[in-house]
C-alpha cells in the first residue's frame, strides 16, 4: 500500500508515473521536520537491514555509513566515498516491520544510515519541497514491486544488447575498430559492439565525425553492421562553444543553454574546451538536443551511451579565473606550507564545485532553477531528450542507450553503467552489490566496465570479472587511455575467454527472458539471499552471492590467486560448471561448501525442481539459434 505525502510545492522531477493524492503531512508515520531542511528520522532495531540506493559503495545492506544522493564525477569508487554518478532515493526496511520510502526531491539528500547512531536513520533533504512516498509491505521483493509500479516500467534494450560488448577510450581511427572486430573473430572470440569513445569526434564536438579518422563514416557503419558489429558512440552532454558549428549556433541563438546569474549562457570547461550546457530541464531545449542524434542515426546508428552529464565540470571560466587570481596573490606570500596548501586548494577546488553549480541556472515551466537545487535531475534529463527521440522516431526496443548520471524515472528510457571502476579485484564484489541495489531503482539494464576501468588489468582479474560480466544484462569490457590493452585476445589464453564468453551466449535466451519478465512485472533481475531466504538467518548475511530469477544463484570468485570460494547454499541446489560447451553439474546439500572453479569456467547454482535453457554457443546473437535450446 503506497501513501504519497507532499512538503511544500515540488518540481515535476518524472519519477512517477501513478498519479497519487496527497495524505495530509501530518499523518506521515515517521518522524517529519519541514522548514528550510527536510529532516525524516526512525529507529530501527538493531538487526534490521536497510536495502536500496542504487549505485553506491560499500554492501548491500547500506547500514553503518551517510550516504549522499549528489549526482558525482567521481572516479575513485573507494569506501569512503558517499555520492557517485546517479540519486537513487528509495529503501526498504527490512525488520519486524517492513516498508519502503522514496523520496521524491531534486537535490542533496544525506542519508545517515545508522552513522551517526548504531539504531537511527536519519536523511536530510536540502531544501523544502519533496514528494515523499511510504510503501506498507509484507515481504522487500513485495515492497519493490509496488515501488516498481509507481514509477513505471524499465526500459528494454534490442535484443543484440545482450551480446558481449567491447569498448576502450582510445579507439580513434577507422583500423582500430577493424582491428577489434577482426581480433575477435580470429580468435573465436564473440563480439556484438564496439564502443566509439571521445576520439571518434571532430574535436570533441557532439554530434560530429573526424572525417580525416572516417572518411566514409556512414559506409564504415554498415560494414561494421554487416559483419554484425553495432557501433556505440558516446555522447558528452556539453556542447562545445564555437561560432559555425551548427548544434552550437543553434542552441546559442535559441538560448537553449544554462544561464548565469546575469542571464549570460554559462561557460565551463569539458572535453572540447569551453562549453554551454544545454538547458535540459527545458522542455524546447531537451528536445532539441534529443533531435540532434539523428545526424547519427541517419548514419546507421542505433546505440549511444551518455557520459559526463551529472554534469562534470573540470572548471568555470569564473572559477578559473579566481584561482588565477588566488595563486597570483600566493605567489608574492612566502613559499611556506600553508601558501602550499592554499595552492593545492585553489586548484583542485575548481573541478565539480558547489559554488559552480550554485551559479547557473535553467528555465523551466516554473520560472527560473537554480542549478543545485534541481541537479540530480541533468543528466536524466540528458538521457530523455535522446530516449524520448528514439521513442518518437524509431518505437520502442530499437535503441540501445545509457547514461553515466540518472535519476529514477529515467530507467524508463534508458540503463545505466557504473562509470569509472578500477582493475581491483575489490570492484568485482562492488560491482556485485550495485546489481540488486539498482534493481530495486528500476535500473535492470547495467553492467560495471569489466576488467576495471582505470589501472592494468591481468588475465586473471578479468576472467573472474567476466565470469560475473556473463549474467548482467550490459556486458561491456571497457577502460582508461593509457592503461594496459585489456580486450579478450591481448591475453595469454586467448582460449579461456572464448570458452567463458561462449558461456554467456548459451546463457542469452535465459537472460533475456529474464530480463523481460522483470521488466513486465516490476521485479528484480538479482536479489540479495535476504529477500528470498528471510528466515535463514545466515543468508542474510551473505553479500557476497545474489539470486538470479527464480531460478538461479550466483557466487563469482573475486580474490587473486584462488582456486575458488566458499559458497552458502540457503537450500539444496545443483552446481553447474559452464566452460564452452561443457556443462558439469553436481548436487550440493544446503550449507557450506567449497567450490573449485578453473579460470575458465563459470560457476552457476540451480534452485532445486529449477531449469535454465541453454543455447548453443555463438559468435554473435544474430547467429544465435534461439529456438534450438537445451534445458540444465
Ligand atoms: O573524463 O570519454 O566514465 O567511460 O571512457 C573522462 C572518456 C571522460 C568518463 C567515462 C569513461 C570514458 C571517459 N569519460
């Protein structure tokens, strides 16, 4: 049962799509202080566990850490860390009493999660107009699907989505992305994308091509397209500042960009040096901008991933300026510690400032916003100008898309990535905990950068990352210029990753189906064992293995130099070891076991009187025989 409360008079933030009368705030069951702050706080006992968040650090159960909904550049995902690129605002909590609350609000939340106090949450919204919504439930899968309901259906990507995808920041010219493809082939190795990072751009200008890189880009598209290879651009949501470049004129002459508090459009600096933000709270400007996709989809393109839109600002002009001015004043100071702290202060105070992003703002039906106030909402907004294109000029299913920064509402139109990881082996099991938590937000459509992101990857990290990487509905091996060549075939057993990524082929039919009925139902695709074992005290302890539909659980080994793991199986189940086209599948009893598991192979668990089809190995999904399937 959802009760929707309201505080003060809200923006649409297009979270929700089941329209609810208000209670009256009084009747809010928690503890409610309005004004300029927004402060809700509960007990909770103390072996209660607090789901949701979405894309967060540290575990499943968000207990003992203040957490902060503040869409983030942030690329260092360490545990100390509270905010990184997406504001998912809703928990469940999960004790005697069981119940769910979103809050539905634009700006900074800090959720005090029994931080502060061993038994208290405690989260404070930064303002004082919100949309509260408390869902009354009997079990956490229950009270998610109710939540799931009010916010409306995720989104669905095409089908060839779900093949094992490539990327590489790095990858400029034309024989580059040859290059991948022919790899891969060469070397029995499946590939359905190639992502297309910054470098494919004319001077990283949205929506252009380096013609000198692409002298025939839109025939580079269909031959790619041919040999069954999606081609995925990137897409930055500032747009560079350049008299003649026509998104720019465009957007300038019909003032579609943010504003500063004199009115004059906002300068900062991204990718392509000075940019103009587009105003995507404006509903003319976010279409607008959505139009602009077509200059690439005119060319065969069916699939983009939306970056830097939380929106990450390396400066501001202003901002840059001041600095100048700070380090010019310390420069005739004595060379002591303090001008020495002062410097460092000055300089890498500029990158993602509050006080920029208290500076500009949007027009919105409403009047004028102030940036910080709806921020959590950029690059959603981003993310609906293009899926509301793609929606309008092509249907539904036909493009791929996702987005760095979100908000929930926008897992209607589009996934997610988990940005920028490192190759540590500690980010597989960060990458693990994320899936149920985004779930729960509507995101079913993600994936981490496997191998890691930044840093070098080994043969071994990523075969165990992948290994995880073959259940998650976007399986994108991706990572940082200037790190070590991380694709499936820069590796001494090239035959290892084609027998785990053959795995995640025979495993598509299931997964997709899964992912449908998720979808349909509002259910979600991994579950914390808690949520399905609430009985089983030990199974609510384990963060370390998820469910997988109603079928399946999975415990990806994420330790260096281990022949496998221990596994807690809540009932009795079937282990299965997939590796090609072997299967060895072996009864286990309910309890602990220790499983060996060879760096190529992936380690699957059968729910007992459960079945999952398997098709055969392909090399792409387009030769994948979906109807000729088998069952385990
Ligand atoms: O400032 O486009 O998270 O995936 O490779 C870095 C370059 C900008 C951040 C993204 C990452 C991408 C990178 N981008």
């Amino acid at each position: 049962m959802i009760k929707k409360y309201t505080i003060g008079s809200p923006i649409e933030t297009f979270a929700v799509v089941k329209k609810l009368t208000s209670e009256p705030k009084e009747s809010f069951p928690l503890s409610l202080e309005t004004g300029e702050k927004t402060v809700i706080s509960f007990e909770i006992g103390e072996n209660d566990a607090v789901y949701g968040l979405g894309e967060a650090s540290r575990g499943i159960n968000k207990r003992g850490w203040v957490y902060e909904s503040w869409c983030s550049d942030e690329t260092n995902h360490t545990e100390d860390k509270k905010a990184l690129y997406g504001a998912h605002n809703f928990i469940v909590v999960s004790g005697k009493k069981k119940f769910g609350l979103f809050v539905d609000f634009p700006s900074k939340i800090e959720w005090d999660i029994c931080y502060s106090k061993t038994n208290e949450v405690k989260i404070t919204l930064f303002g004082g107009d919100a949309d509260l919504y408390y869902i009354d439930g009997e079990t956490e899968r229950g009270i998610t699907r109710e939540f799931r309901e009010l916010i409306g259906k995720s989104y669905i990507p095409p089908f060839w989505a779900f093949g094992y995808q490539q990327s590489c920041w790095g990858y400029a010219k034309q024989e580059d992305f040859f290059g991948v493809r022919d790899s891969h082939r060469e070397n029995n190795l499946p590939l359905d994308c190639i992502y297309m990072d910054i470098d494919y751009m004319d001077a990283f200008k949205d929506f252009t091509v380096n013609h000198e890189l692409f002298p025939d880009f839109e025939s580079f598209v269909s031959d790619m397209k041919a040999h069954n290879i999606h081609l995925i651009p990137i897409i930055d949501a500032g747009v560079k500042k350049q008299t003649g470049y026509s998104v720019y004129d465009e957007g300038h002459e019909k003032g579609y960009f943010c504003k500063d508090e004199d009115g004059n459009e906002f300068e900062c600096g991204v990718w392509p040096g000075i940019v103009g933000l587009p105003d995507f709270l404006n509903k003319d400007a976010r279409e607008w901008f959505g139009s602009q996709y077509k200059t690439l989809t005119d060319m065969g393109i069916d699939g983009f991933w939306n970056d830097m839109n939380e929106p990450a600002l390396f400066y501001s002009v202003k901002g840059l300026k001041k600095a100048h001015k700070k380090l010019d004043e310390l420069r005739k100071k004595d060379i002591d510690i303090w001008s020495f702290f002062g410097m460092k202060d000055a300089v890498l105070g500029v990158q993602n400032s509050m006080e920029d992003y208290s500076s500009f703002y949007h027009s919105t039906d409403g009047g004028r916003v102030c940036h910080k106030d709806v921020h959590n909402l950029y690059g959603a907004f981003m993310t609906k100008a293009a899926s509301d294109f793609f929606e309008k000029e092509f249907g539904s299913e036909k493009t791929l898309l996702f987005s760095r920064a979100s908000y929930i509402g926008a897992h209607r139109g589009s996934g997610i990535w988990f940005g920028d990881n490192f190759s540590w082996w500690s980010h597989i099991l960060l990458n693990l905990k994320m899936l149920p938590s985004v779930n729960m937000c509507g995101f079913l459509y993600c994936g981490a950068d496997l191998g890691g992101f930044n840093n070098n990857c080994t043969e071994d990290l990523l075969l165990r990352w992948l290994a995880l990487g073959v259940f998650t509905p976007l399986m994108r091996n991706h990572r940082a210029l200037g790190t070590r060549a991380q694709e499936a075939y820069q590796f001494e057993h090239t035959e290892w990753f084609a027998d785990v990524l053959a795995v995640r082929y025979r495993l598509i039919p299931y997964l997709y189906k899964t992912f449908r009925r998720c979808a349909d139902e509002g259910d979600m695709m991994f579950r914390p064992l808690a949520f399905d074992y609430p009985d089983d005290e030990i199974a609510k302890q384990v963060e370390d293995q998820l469910m997988l539909g109603d079928e399946c659980m999975i415990a990806p080994i994420y330790e260096q130099n281990k022949n496998g793991r221990y596994v807690y199986l809540p009932e009795d189940m079937t282990l299965v070891k997939l590796s090609g086209e072997k299967i060895e599948k072996q009864k286990l009893s309910k309890g602990l076991h220790y499983i060996e598991v060879k760096l190529s192979e992936v380690p699957l668990f059968i729910r007992n009187g459960k079945q999952i089809p398997l098709a055969a190995p392909a090399l792409n999904t387009a030769e994948l025989r979906r109807d000729e399937l088998i069952f385990i």
